[in-house]
C-alpha cells in the first residue's frame, strides 16, 4: 500500500520544526501499526540562492518506508507512506493534515489512484492533477477560498 500526501499549512513554521517531524514518524507509525526499524532521520537542507530548502525526513519501518520533504518558505509538505502491511490510509492522511496543519491538501495517492480528500478544495486538486499529467503549473497553486 502506498499514500502521498501533498498540501500547504496553516503555518509555515511546523514544517521548520525537525522535532516536530520527528514525533510525525512516531506518531504515525504507531497510529497505523507500524514498526520503525531505523531513524527517522531528518536532514536540514539549506543552501545559500536554492528555494528549494527545507526539513526532509526518512524512517525505514520493517513494512518498508516513510518519508517527509517541506518547503517552509512555500508553506507545502508533502509526506509519503509505503508498506507491504494494509493500513487505514484515511487514518494516516487525517493525522498528517492535523500534525502540520494542512489547510489545503492538494492531493493524495493510494493503491486505488490518485485523488481528493474530503477537504481539499477542487480548483486546487483539479489543478494539481494537471500539473502531475506535464501540463503548465504557473508554480505552487493557491487557495483563494
């Protein structure tokens, strides 16, 4: 099974916060059973001119993996849950959203496919399924709503 999670915060500072990303790996693998075998491991990222800087994390669980990349600056998050062990991953996509303050998750992929919570905004989703197809992006959309 598989889950990625997309989407911007409430507010840029949690996705600044590697403790905080830490407790995220925790958290969440005990939430939905899980087994961290090695880390998690967060890397601050940050080079002088590149925007892409930001907190990634990894953890290695005996079920496969999970995995973290933020971009403060932007207010985006986007995480990922792998396992070989079904998992609830309406579950894992909830806890995330309240664990980073997700105002807006864009989009969301499981074994069925890429799609929408139930809270995402449509405009925003429809545009991010664009962007996953090579289509123009214009950059991170944004709510207006």
């Amino acid at each position: 099974m598989e889950l990625k999670l997309a989407g911007f915060t409430h507010d840029p500072l949690l996705l600044n916060d590697a403790e905080r990303m830490r407790r995220w790996f925790v958290e969440l693998a005990r939430l939905i059973g899980m087994t961290i075998l090695n880390g998690p491991t967060i890397v601050d990222f940050r080079e002088e001119g590149l925007p892409e800087a930001g907190l990634s994390g990894i953890a290695v669980i005996a079920e496969s993996h999970m995995a973290v990349h933020s971009w403060p600056e932007e207010a985006w998050v986007m995480c990922q849950v792998v396992s070989c062990k079904p998992f609830d991953t309406m579950l894992a996509a909830e806890f995330t959203r309240d664990h980073f303050g997700l105002k807006t998750p864009l989009q969301y992929k499981t074994d069925q496919g890429w799609g929408t919570a139930p809270w995402m905004c449509r405009r925003d989703a429809e545009t991010m399924y664009v962007r996953s197809l090579g289509g123009e992006s214009g950059g991170l959309p944004r709510c207006s709503h």
